[in-house]
C-alpha cells in the first residue's frame, strides 16, 4: 500500500491552543486562526471558515476543552469551578450556543449532546468538580479523536465493498473511476475524510484509475478545497462543472459516486451538499452504484425521513460571489477577491446549502460499522441495526 504524503489540517488543536485553517482563503492562501471564545468558534462555524459536518462537531467539542483545560490552570480559580452544579451551569449555555451555529449537520448537535451527557453522568455519579470538568475534557477530545479512525475504516469498508460490486458486475481487474461532490476530505473532518477517504484508499491499495469531482458552487468546495486536497495527496484527478455530471456518465466509465452526509434519515434519506441530488439521479439513469459515506453519528434515528430534516439557507449573497486569489502565482498571491458577478441589487435569489437524496436512490450506506443495503425489493434502509 503506498503511503499518502502530507495533508491538509482542519484545525489544531494543543493544550493551550486551539487554530483553525480559514477555509474561506483557500486554495490559495494558507492561513490559520486562533479561536478564543465561544463567539469565535460560532463564528468561524456560522461563516463557514470550518466546514463539513465532523469537522464543525469537533472544532466545537475541542473549544470547550480548551476552554476547560484553560480554567483548571487560572488564578484566581475561575467561580464556576466552585461546584460540579455551577460547572454545569456554566458550560450549558455554551453547549446550547454553538449547537445553534448550523442546523442541518447532525454531528454538531450529536457532539454538544454527548457533552451534556457526560456532565449529567458526572452529577449522577456525585463527582467532585475537578473530576467532573476532567471527565468533560476527555469527552470532547474524544468527539476529534475518535474521527480520524473511523473514517479509515470507513473507507476500508466501502472500498473493499466497491471494489467487490465492480467485480460482480464484470469489471474485475479494473482501477475504478469515482466522482464526487463538496469537499469531504481531512479539510472536513478531523483527517483522512469519508466519501474523499474512500477514494484515498482506492489510491493506496492501487486500485483508482482517477477521482472526479464536481466544482460544488456556490461556496466551490469541490474547485477550492477537494481540488487542492487531491493536488496535496497526488491523487489523480478530473474536475468537472457542476452542471457536466450528466455529460460525464455518458461519455466516460465512471464505477461509482461517493458522497459525505449532513444527516442521514432513519430510512436512508440522506441530507448533503447542494446538486448531490442531481448527481444521484444521473446515477440511478445509468446504472452507477451511489454510495454514501457516513459516520454512524450522522445518521439520525429521530427522524423518520429526509423530509423532516432541517435544510439551513444560506445568505443570497453567498450566490453571487466567487472567492479566490487576484494574482495567484504571483507575489500578490495573499490578494484575496471576492467578486460579485450578478447584477448589483438582485433579489429573488434560491441558496439551499443540502438538499435530501431519497434512500431509493442510494445503492449502499458505509459506516464505521459496515455496509448496509437494502433488502431486495425494498426502497428504504433499514438502519436501526447500526446505530
Ligand atoms: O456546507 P458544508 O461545506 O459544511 O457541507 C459539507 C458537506 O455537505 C459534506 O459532504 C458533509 O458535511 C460530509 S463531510 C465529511
């Protein structure tokens, strides 16, 4: 298996410091943010300069151990440290405040959620306040922790697992063609990715002809950020416009799609980035496996189906702008644009950030704990096994 070179960081993260890479500048600048307080990790999320749903979870978890690890060592002993109850009323807010930052990846919730549970174990368990806020500090950098391992396994999974079907569908011996959408690589997650790990293993064990991905506008994680991740890890790869998918599968052998998720549906239903929809009906019109790749926090048993899954609108003026460098290459590379290239004072202007692919559509599921599929004549997962 040949060994991927250096990757890109979401954030790092240190006892007494917590940075995150400014999405927003990429691909051309490379720049790293210190997050402080609580209104820096909403914002940094809020405005997407962190993206991707197990990214947003973790930068979130990490800042309240940060901010935990920082109050254990300050004098004088912050006030909230006088008890286990002040340190739960304390941190409560905090947990509520950045759960709001964005409403469709379920990770974040499913992150701030673990953490009240972890204060409401210590309160049960009588603790005394410096184990309690210990107990809190593990459980959020195990949120970060625990991602870089399971999106290898995912990936080894459903790698394995597609490289499996190719065969059975007589393409045995072949090194496969995959697209994907949105950016769903070490820059969205705590490293390795999922739909983009999935495509890295292919890579290291020999068998990805190339990675397509389609630009992914309006924020063009797919041309900003995938773009460079596959640059950084010489993967080969094709870019393709976001309204090219359809030309795509007619005109090249494409073996499969894979794709992250924001929220999968009890049933199957899947919330993801803006055009994965457009994808999966393409896919499904010329027989092309769609895969989703997914931690088992993604998957939300609380809702029954993808019409129940908030769908987050972003600012209109997301939709008329493009980022990038004004002389990349140049010494001037740090110029950063924004260009407007709408007419000035447009109204009326459609910017979903997901939309929801119907289980129907979705030949295979892969968590960290297997692939599912579904029974034979049956249009909806069933994913209650898994979680
Ligand atoms: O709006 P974004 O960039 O946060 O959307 C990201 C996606 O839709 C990803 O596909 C998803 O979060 C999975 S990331 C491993």
């Amino acid at each position: 298996m040949s060994q991927s070179p250096f990757t890109l960081q979401s954030f790092k993260y240190s006892d007494d410091r917590l940075e995150i890479l400014n999405q927003l500048l990429l691909p051309h600048t490379i720049e790293y943010v210190e997050i402080n307080s609580v209104e820096e990790a909403h914002d940094a999320i809020k405005s997407m300069k962190i993206r991707g749903a197990p990214a947003i979870a973790s930068l979130a978890a990490l800042y309240v151990a940060l901010y935990l690890k920082r109050a254990l060592i300050a004098t004088p002993v912050p006030n909230f440290l006088a008890s286990t109850e002040s340190l739960v009323a304390d941190v409560t807010p905090i947990l509520d405040y950045l759960y709001t930052a964005r409403p469709t990846a379920v990770n974040l919730g499913a992150a701030m959620r673990r953490l009240h549970q972890a204060l409401a174990a210590s309160v049960a368990a009588a603790e005394d306040v410096q184990s309690a806020t210990r107990r809190l500090i593990k459980e959020a950098e195990d949120v970060s922790n625990e991602d870089v391992g399971r999106n290898k396994e995912m990936a080894r999974l459903g790698g394995e697992w597609l490289i499996e079907q190719v065969k059975q569908r007589g393409g045995g011996g072949k090194e496969l063609n995959v697209l994907t959408v949105c950016n769903t690589g070490s820059l969205a997650t705590s490293g390795y990715g999922t739909a983009l790990g999935l495509i890295t293993y292919l890579h290291e064990t020999g068998h990805l002809d190339k990675a397509y991905y389609t630009q992914t506008a309006p924020y063009h994680q797919g041309s900003r950020l995938t773009a460079l991740e596959l640059q950084t890890l010489q993967i080969p790869s094709v870019m393709i416009c976001d309204t090219m998918v359809g030309s795509l599968f007619q005109h090249h052998n494409i073996h499969a799609v894979a794709v992250g998720a924001d929220r999968v549906a009890k049933n199957g239903d899947t919330a993801n980035k803006i055009g994965t929809y457009n994808a999966a009906v393409l896919a499904a019109r010329h027989n092309i496996p769609f895969i989703v790749v997914a931690p088992v926090s993604t998957v939300d048993l609380d809702v029954p189906d993808g019409s129940r899954i908030p769908i987050e609108q972003r600012p209109p003026v997301e939709a008329c702008i493009i980022r990038g460098a004004l002389y990349p290459g140049t010494e001037d590379d740090k110029a950063q644009a924004v260009v407007m290239f709408t007419p000035k004072g447009l109204t009326g202007i459609y910017n979903p950030s997901f939309d929801v692919t119907p289980a129907e559509l979705i030949t295979a599921i892969v968590t960290e704990k297997g692939v599912a599929v579904k029974k034979e004549g049956e249009q909806q997962f069933d994913l209650s096994g898994i979680v």
